[in-house]
C-alpha cells in the first residue's frame, strides 16, 4: 500500500506567503495614497469656506471700502492658510465695476502649496 501525502511542501508555502505579501503590499500603498489624498480634499474644503467667508464680508462692506489686502496669515487653528485680496476698477463714475479675487493658500502637507480663488463683480450704483 502507498502511503498519500498530504499538506504542503515548504516551497509551495513560501510562494504563497510571498503572493500574498505583493498584494497586501499593494493595498497598504493605495491606503496610504487615499489617506494622504484626503487630507489634501479636506484642507481645499476648509480653504473653500475661509474664501467664501472672505468674499461674503466683502460684499457687505460699502463700494468705497472695498480695497486690495496684501497676504496675510490667518491665526489659529487656520495657521496653514493665508489670504489676500485683489481689486481692480474698471470704468469711470457712476457705475463703476471693481473686480474682487480672494485668494486662499495653503500648505498641502507635501511641501508644496496650493491656492482657491473666488471672484465677483461690484458695481457703485
């Protein structure tokens, strides 16, 4: 009578350790990469509602007040962004038209900064 083995031979168990490594691999890289890609999406969220908040106290403020604003750093917890406000007249009185760009950057966490613009039109009448 013959005797039947049964398992796996110490090869046929490295190889598949060794498959099973590449694709776990594989998957933690990608996790990290989506890990890494949220935070940058979250950061571009909160740049978003700081220039929209901007833009929205600018609009409340009287033609002759809406002026260019150098960058300048926000404070806490928002140290990572900074803002500033481009205006350019255009036309003569009455009706002139002031294009308004507020500019939100931020560090993305990679060494390099990104920026979100927002832009209006204001008219003096």
């Amino acid at each position: 009578m013959q005797k039947k083995n049964k398992g796996f031979t110490i090869i046929e168990v490295i190889f598949a350790l060794a498959l099973l490594a590449t694709g776990l691999t594989g998957v933690v890289l990608i996790m990290s990469e989506g890990q890494s890609q949220n935070s940058v999406s979250r950061k571009h969220i909160v740049a978003m509602g700081l220039a929209k908040e901007q833009m929205e106290s600018i609009r409340n403020l009287p033609y002759a007040s809406v002026l260019p604003i150098p960058s300048t750093p926000f404070t806490a917890p928002y140290v990572d962004y900074s803002s500033q406000v481009n205006v350019t007249s255009y036309g003569t009185l009455p009706g002139q038209i002031k294009d308004v760009v507020v500019i939100i950057t931020y560090n993305t966490g990679k060494g390099a900064t990104a920026s979100v613009n927002l832009e209006t039109y204001i008219a003096n009448y």
